[in-house]
C-alpha cells in the first residue's frame, strides 16, 4: 500500500513534549466524537432556521380554528381533524393520490432500472444517451404542464388525433377519471424518468466489477446477473429512489394543478383531486379553514411516513433475499 | 403636511389635463418631503392593461415618484400572494390588485388597508362598485374596471343558420329575456350548422348569477344557495339548454380555447375583457361581432380593485398614485390597450372612450356599446351581494353543472351533490 | 482491495485515471454491448423526450394562432428567432438581469448542496456516533412534510430575518437539502469501503482530512450529479420566488411568467421564453456531461 503518501498531521509528534501529545491526542480525541456531528450539523441549522417553524406552525393551527392573517384562532382540539374525516373529497383525493403515486411511479421506476441497465452497458455515445434521457427534467414545470395538458386535451389533443389513425376513438382525458389520472401520470413519468434512471446507473457503476466477472465465469447469464448481482448491491440506491419517488409521488401538486385550468383544481368530479390540491382548495379558496388544511397537511404527512415505511421493509426484504440467494 | 408640496402636486396634476384629479391631487402628500425619491410597487395580475409608457408618464410628472409594476400570472397567484404577505405582515406591493371574485375575502380586514374615501372620488363610480370597494365605513379599494356584459357572436355561423347576422340586428334579436336566447339558440339548431349555440352551461350560468341580490348568500353571511329556489331553477333552466344547444366546452379549457378558434359556437357571454380572450384564441376568425343585448337586461362580470396596504411605506403617495390610475382617463386609456371597461361614470361621457371601436370584432362599436351595457345593468338596480364564500360556492356549482354536460352524471345527482359540497363549506 | 485508489492522484482529489477499474473489459455487465432492446428501449426513451418538446418547438417558432392550430404542420415555422428576441428585449422581463441572478443561485445553491450533503452523507455512511440511526430518519422525515401551507410561515421567517426581495431568500433555504444528503449517505455507504478510511486514520490524518481526500474523490461521480440535479431544480424552481423575490430583481421563471399575464397568452411567445431559458442548461450538459460520464466511469472505486 502507498498510504506512505497521506499527509499526515502529527506527523512530527515524536519530537514535542508529552504534554503536548496528551493534548493532542485529547484533540483527535474530540475530533473523532464531535466530527460526525459537526459535519451533519448544516443541515440541522438550516432545518433549525428554515424547516422548524413552517412544521410548528402547521402542526399548531390545525389545532385551532384559525385566522392566518390576523393571527388569531380559537382552540378546537381535533375538530379540524374530525372534519377532515367526514368530508367526501378528502376520501376521494387519498384514493386519487394512491391511485396516481401507483400508476406513476411504478412504471416509472421500473422503466428507469432498465434504462440505467442498458445505460451501463459499453454503449456508444454514452453522453450523448445520458443527457438525451434527462431532457425532459431540464424543462420548466409550468412548461410541461402547459405541452402535456395540449396533447391530452379531448377533442383538439395531439394524442386523441394520433389514436383516431388507429381507429381508436377519442379518450376523455378530462371526464374520464382513470385516463385523467394517466395523463397526470404520463407528465410525472416524462419529468422524472430519464432522472430515475441517471440515479440509479450512478449506483450500479459503484459496484465493483469483479462481481460480475466472478458471476460469468461462473456461467451466470445477463439476467441472472442483473437480479441476484446488480439488484442487491443496489440495495440503497434502490431505497433511496423508492423512498423519494414515494415522497414526491404522494405530495403530486403541480401536476393536477396545472392540468385544466377551468374551475377548482382537481376536475368536475374530483377526477384527479389528489390531497396536495385539495388542501391548498380547503386552504386558500374556502374561507377560515387555514386549520383544516393543516389538519390535511398532517394527514399526509403520516401517509407519507407510513408508505415509506412500508416501502423500506418491502425493499429490504426483496433485498435481503436476493442477498442470501447469492451468497 | 407640507402646503408647498400640496400646490405643487395641484399644479402638476392640472397639466395633465383631468378635471377630476384635482381635488384629487390635493389629498395626497403626507410625512415625506417633496424631494424625496420614492418607489412605489404596484401588483397587478392578468392584464390591467398598464402599459410600461402609461406608469412613464405618471414618473414623467411626477419625477420623484417611480412605479415598479409586478404582474402576476393568473388571479390564484395573486391571491395566494397577498394573503401570504398578508399574514407575514410584510412584502406586499405599495398598491395591490384585488379581483372583485376574492375582494369579499380580503373586505373581512379593512384595518390592514388604508382609506382611500376623498370627497373627490364619493359618486364617481357606479353604485355596486363601490359597496364592493367598502368594508364597513372605510372604502378600502378603488374599482379599476367592470364586467357589463353583453354577446358575442359568430356573423358567418348566424348567416349559416339563416339568422340576420348584422350587429343592429342580431342585438333586437337577442334583446329579452334568457328564454327568448334559448329560443333563438333553438332556431339556430335547428339550422344543423354543426356548431352549438352557446359555449357551456357554467358560462351561461354565470350570467345568471351576476343578476340576483342575493343569489348565494343573504347579506349577513348565511348561505343560502342550497335553498334558495332562484338557484336551482337557474341550475336547472341553464341546463335544459345545454342538452340540445351547449358545445359543453367548459371555460378556461383548451378545448374550450380550441373550440373558439374551431368555431364550435355562435355566441358567448360577453363582458368587455372577454374581447382579448376571444381574440388570443382565435386570432385568425375574422367574424366575431358584438351584440348590444344581454339577457334579463344586463348583468355585471368580473372587475377588480386597487388597495393600498397600510404595511406599506408610502402611503399617502400611493394614494395620490391610485386615484390618478383610477381616473377616467388612464381608465380609458386601460380599455384601449386590454379591455378593461372604465367603471368611473365620467369616463362614459368621454369621447375618447365613445369613438373606440375594435377591429378584430369587425370594428364593433365598443366604446358606446360597452357604455349602453352599463347604464343597462345599472338599470336593473341590482347588486349583487358577494360575500365569502361566494367563489367556492360558485366553484361547487360550476362542477355539478360540467358534471351534467361530460355526461357523468343526471341533473338531479349532480345537484345532490352540489348541495352536499356547499354544505361542507360551512 | 487493491492498491492503485490510493495513488497521490486519487489522494489529491484529481480525476484519477488509475482508479477506474477496467472500464469496458472481462464478462462484466458493463462490458456487455447492449442488444437490439437495449437500444430500442433508449431510442424509444428519447423519442418520448424529444417529441414534447419539438412540438413546443413548433409552437415557438409560429405566431399566436399556432396553439390552437389544428392544422399545425410538423416542419418549424420561422419565427422562432423573431419571438425570442421579443422575449429578450421585453422590458417588464428583465431577460439578462433574470439570467444572471438565476446563474447567482443555482450556482451558489449547487455548491453549498453538493459540499454540505457529502459531508454529511460521509459522516451519516461512515462515521459512527450515537444516535446516527434516528437522527438520519428525521432526515428523511423532513421531506415527508408538505409545503403547500409552509409558504406562509416561511415568509415569515424571511421577513423577520428581513431577506424578502434579495436573492439570499431563494437562496438559504436551499443551501443543504434532506434530499442532498439522503442520496449522498446511500452512495457512500456503497461506494466507499470502510477499510479505506480506516487506512488514513491508522495513518494519523484527522476526521477532515480523511474526508477530503477519502470521501470526497469517491463521492465525486454522485456529487456530481447531485450538482447538475440541484441546479437545475434551482434554475427551474418557480412559486417561492414568485412569492418572495421584487418584479425588479427576479429570477428566470418569475420574469418569463410576465409572458403570462395576460387574458389571452401568446403562447408562442411563452414557449419560447422556455426554450431560451433552456439553452443556458443545454451548455452546462454538453460541459457537465463529459465530467459526469468521467465521474460515473470513474465511480468503481470499491475494490
């Protein structure tokens, strides 16, 4: 090994006093205990700043009825709550966000593993297909929003003129709760994808490869590596775009936001009402209910932590399986 | 204050020709000295049609006053914007724009806004402008424009369908009641032009709405609309027409956008800013006209306010810079660059406003067109009472009635369930 | 483990050629030509990519009338130039000023990002303190928390701190995010063997400076891409701008939504503004992609 060439700071400790080098070490000392926490610490001062409050506040008022511009409220306890349960869009928008999270970022995350596999591979042009797969993500949302909800307008939509060449008749992409929800999806996918995939081929190139040269000597096929050595060792890239595409998924906003403009967000029959836009409906558009959507952001906040759980267990499940079949 | 400052700001302001800014001109000043350079922030949404040359020349004689315009994307944005910096108790703009749909929100906290009542600006603006404008005692905004309503229709699809397609004509045609413009929709289907008569059931309802005192709610507050019979005859007449002659392109969609430029429909309520709509989505038709006529009369859409919040700086400056934007003549010139209809009385007797005409609407007089819309909703002696919840109210209603038209559900569901989404507003 | 990671290149954090590992060479999946799926499935990725946007092409480089156009032919029309330059020399855009604050935070923003979250993606995958286990949860955690109320109490924070209009208010709240160093600890905790660290510390180098020249080299391929990722996000991040920055001192989505105050909207115009604020990311992927692949190639460094 050539660790010889580390610069190594007490390198001149024989030559001082004992004193000095109790001193010392008592300094590496701390530096070996307070480092890990020194080093995290930005991001909980940032939080601290910036994160804390928004979720104190939130968690506070949807305990009150509350008026968010003159500061007042009354305490109602969980009467916002209580509220909140007993509304028909509220069980509607959680069956539209679960519906929506599923239908995108299945497929979504999916398509990006095959993607960031073909992606691995000793392609030509590497560059060229990385950055053609991300596209997508350089575009402005709003931007998106506006070309996907064109395409997918019912009667001069690009796409219900591209199926009526195959004799298909036009969709109702904005009555029709299922394809609504699949237009949303489709712009999900469109965004995060080519992104998806560029995260997860970063974890696969950390792999060592011996594995897989270990795997085809031992006559291991390309699907058999793919599953029993890429899978698992991808363990926590995997978790890690679960865990944020679920994230995400579940907070869906600006998608069924931007869809059609006509009305209160979320479609004629809440087709397409997820739970981000109907708080911001109950927040912003009907009168004192600042609490109750606080009371909803609350709500989602658990779904979102009891998904992720789920998922976590679920992934390192399928994992841990994978591990022990291999080894 | 300073008298220095006052007759100087007097005198600068007569140059510019207003009579009516005067007086106006003579509140302003305040604790600041005349020399100070001042910034003023105005925020608007949409198009108010302020055009970077109009705000010049408020700066051109005013040169120690410069107006920083912010313009918002769309009505939501603005909201969500001034209730924000509302609650934060800082960050709005010197002069804000309120949309007359959410002014009712914003009528709930006169004390965060500044007086803007002069013995100038009392009567110069019809009469449900400035209750709207009013919280209490204090007249917290100055109406910018309003929404008089009348028709616009497709010359070439009238002349289709074998109705006289000239606007004096088409106007006594369409002069009634709404079941004389369902009768006349109905001779027009029955041409078998391929187009329907009107866009949707919610535009059309929304002419409705806007003739009622009190159609959602009483004057305290209550809600009323699930049981107020007016209602449910409105929801229920619009949506008899709507079977045989509604496109059921519900408004603000792209279809309904392409629809326009599509000629899917001969006729469309037709407040003054609907004409840049029209004209934005269907720049090449060449045969939009306007009729003189609305339904029951006349009826009232959309129209906003200038506020000034009291968490600004300058005050007394944006006062004085509201009034002179307010005034008939910036008013007018507004009208001629967006379409937003002065809703200050003396702008109607205004040449400049009478001789405008728009030749994208086939040269439609609009100027004394618009005018006649006015006096006609004024006549009706209607105002209609907006209060909080009159948007979700709307919102809700709007829903059950696209329900119908996308085939989704039967009228008597959908009104169920129009009624259970209004109970859960309370 | 093998001996070439720490050569001095590798140590002083320069892209270390010895460090690939046989890129491209043995039975390796990533040796593997892609068969005939493999490609239709990128060309069929790219196609979903591009077509979207070539429409939006197509309307920008049309007049008002392309949106709504049924007939919208497939070829560009010729006013892709003219309506840019209607975009840039718009008065009430601010085009320049919004393109060189734009650059001002995404630049700042992705690089606090990428140093803070490998710092504590390194300290989270590497290090050992009590409590690293929930401390990393209520990481997560936090981004689990809506943010469609958070605008208000966060403005208050801004105006208390007294940042609303400068850019420092787009700025701070991105400087490190749960998200930065989430990706980082998973990267890491792969990609950088423990015995590697042990190896400096056995050799006397403190906590940093194993970081700097243990850590950091072997983040480099995912810093890298959580660099080009944050300031894109930055770069196209609109509503909080929106709400907290002055009309005179935006950044590029809040001066291009100026396109869209109207009643009607020349969307032509709209999409063109996109598209111009596009091209400068363009560049930084032609600039950047080099160094990713290099980065992503250079990855392996786990022996």
């Amino acid at each position: 090994m050539t660790t010889s060439s580390l610069p190594t700071a007490p390198a001149a400790a024989s030559e001082r006093s004992p004193r000095r080098i109790a001193f010392s070490s008592r300094l590496s000392r701390w530096d070996l205990k307070l480092s890990p926490y020194l080093y995290i610490s930005p991001f909980f001062i940032l939080f601290a700043l910036v994160g804390l409050f928004p979720l104190v506040y939130t968690g506070y008022i949807a305990l009150l009825k509350f008026d968010p511009i003159l500061h007042t409220g009354t305490f109602v306890g969980f009467d916002n709550f209580v509220w909140v349960f007993q509304q028909r869009q509220f069980w509607i928008a959680l069956r539209n966000t679960l519906t929506i999270f599923l239908l995108s970022a299945v497929p979504q995350i999916v398509v990006a593993l095959a993607i960031a596999a073909v992606l691995d591979s000793n392609l030509k042009a590497k560059t060229f297909w990385r950055m053609g797969v991300l596209l997508p993500y350089i575009v402005m949302p709003v931007a998106v929003a506006l070309i996907f909800s064109k395409l997918f307008s019912d009667d001069y939509g690009l796409v219900n003129h591209l199926l009526s060449f195959i004799g298909i008749a036009p969709i109702h992409w904005h009555t029709d709760t299922i394809p609504a929800q699949i237009a949303i999806a489709t712009m999900v996918n469109f965004r995060w994808t080519g992104y998806n995939a560029l995260i997860l081929l970063a974890g696969m190139q950390a792999i060592p490869r011996d594995l897989y040269e270990q795997a085809s000597i031992d006559g291991a096929g390309r699907f058999r590596r793919f599953f029993s050595i890429t899978i698992p060792q991808l363990r926590p890239t995997l978790i890690f775009v679960i865990i944020t595409a679920t994230i995400g998924g579940l907070q869906i906003f600006d998608e069924p936001q931007l869809y059609d403009t006509g009305g209160l967000a979320g479609g004629s029959n809440q087709q397409w009402l997820t739970l981000t836009v109907y708080l911001h409906n109950v927040g912003w558009f009907q009168d004192g209910s600042f609490g109750r959507a606080a009371a909803v952001a609350w709500l989602l906040f658990l779904l979102i932590v009891l998904i992720g759980l789920i998922n976590l267990a679920v992934t390192r499940r399928i994992s841990n399986n994978e591990n022990r079949r291999t080894s | 204050m300073n008298l220095s400052r006052r007759t100087r700001v007097g005198a600068v302001l007569a140059t510019a020709a207003t009579i009516a800014l005067i007086a106006t001109g003579c509140s302003a000043g305040g604790s600041s000295s005349g020399d100070q350079k001042v910034t003023l922030t105005l925020a608007t949404f949409n198009n108010f049609g302020y055009t970077d040359a109009l705000l010049a020349s408020y700066h051109k004689a005013h040169p120690n006053i410069t107006i920083v315009q912010k313009v918002a994307k769309t009505s939501d944005d603005a909201q969500t914007n001034l209730f924000t910096k509302l609650a934060a108790g800082n960050g709005l703009s010197d002069i804000e724009a309120v949309d007359g749909d959410w002014m009712p929100k914003v009528r709930q906290y006169p004390q965060l806004f500044t007086d803007l009542a002069s013995a100038d600006n009392k009567g110069r603006y019809a009469a449900y402008k400035t209750a709207g404008g009013t919280a209490g005692t204090k007249l917290i905004g100055l109406g910018t424009d309003v929404g008089p309503e009348a028709i616009c229709y497709r010359a070439d699809l009238f002349k289709a369908a074998g109705l006289p397609s000239d606007p004096a004509a088409v106007s006594k045609l369409l002069t009634g009641d709404w079941s004389n413009y369902y009768k006349v929709g109905a001779q027009f289907e029955a041409a078998k032009t391929g187009a329907a008569w009107f866009d949707s059931a919610g535009a059309t309802f929304q002419g409705l709405a806007n003739q009622y005192k009190n159609f959602f709610e009483k004057d305290d507050g209550t809600t009323v609309a699930t049981t107020n019979p007016d209602v449910k005859s409105a929801f229920d007449s619009v949506l008899a027409a709507s079977a045989t002659q509604s496109a059921h392109l519900q408004e603000w969609t792209d279809d309904w956008a392409g629809g326009m430029a599509g000629g899917k429909f001969a006729t469309m309520l037709c407040p003054p800013w609907m004409m840049g709509v029209i004209q934005g989505d269907s720049p090449k038709v060449t045969d939009w006209n306007i009729a003189n006529a609305f339904p029951n009369g006349g009826g009232n859409w959309g129209g906003s306010y200038l506020l000034v919040p009291t968490q600004g700086k300058h005050a007394a400056e944006a006062k004085a810079f509201v009034d002179w934007l307010t005034a008939p003549d910036q008013q007018i010139s507004a009208f001629k660059t967006a379409g937003n209809f002065p809703s200050q009385l003396a702008a109607y007797k205004s040449s400049a406003l009478t001789g405008a005409t728009n030749a994208f609407f086939s040269n439609a007089p609009i100027g004394t067109l618009f005018t006649d819309r006015a006096k006609a909703f004024a006549d009706t002696g209607v105002i209609p009472f907006k209060g909080i919840k009159y948007g979700a109210i709307m919102g809700a209603v709007q829903n059950g009635l696209t329900r119908v038209e996308q085939g989704q559900q039967s009228a008597a569901d959908s009104w169920t369930q129009v009624v259970s989404d209004i109970k859960a507003l309370s | 483990m093998t001996a070439p990671i720490l050569s001095p290149a590798a140590i002083s954090g320069r892209p270390a050629k010895a460090a690939r590992r046989r890129p491209g060479r043995g039975g390796a999946a990533a040796g593997m030509r892609p068969g005939f799926l493999g490609y239709g499935l990128l060309v069929a990725a790219l196609l979903g990519a591009i077509l979207p946007l070539y429409w939006a092409f197509l309307i920008a480089s049309g007049d008002s009338s392309s949106l709504n156009d049924v007939n919208l032919p497939w070829w560009p029309g010729g006013n892709f130039l003219e309506n840019a330059i209607k975009v840039v020399s718009n008065d009430r855009v601010s085009f320049f000023k919004a393109v060189l604050n734009s650059l001002i935070v995404s630049t700042v923003v992705s690089a606090s990002v990428v140093f803070f979250s490998t710092l504590a993606g390194y300290s989270f995958a590497k290090l050992r303190f009590r409590g690293k286990q929930s401390l990393f949860i209520f990481v997560i955690a936090t981004t689990a928390v809506p943010t469609q109320l958070g605008v208000v109490p966060l403005f208050i924070v801004m105006s208390q701190l007294g940042w609303t209009g400068t850019l420092g208010a787009v700025i701070v709240p991105g400087l490190v995010t749960a998200f930065g160093v989430f990706w980082m600890t998973q990267y890491l905790s792969t990609a950088l063997p423990d015995e590697l660290i042990e190896a400096a510390r056995v050799d006397g180098a403190n906590m940093f400076k194993t970081f700097w020249y243990i850590g950091f080299p072997a983040a480099r391929p995912a810093a890298a891409m959580l660099g080009l990722f944050t300031f894109i996000a930055t770069w196209t991040n609109f509503f909080w701008p929106f709400i907290v920055l002055d009309p005179s001192n935006p950044t590029l989505p809040v001066a291009l939504s100026q396109l869209q105050a109207n009643y009607f909207v020349d969307y032509s115009l709209v999409l063109a503004g996109v598209l111009l604020a596009t091209l400068p990311l363009l560049l930084l992927f032609i600039v950047a992609g080099r160094q990713l692949v290099a980065g992503i190639m250079q990855g392996a460094v786990k022996g």
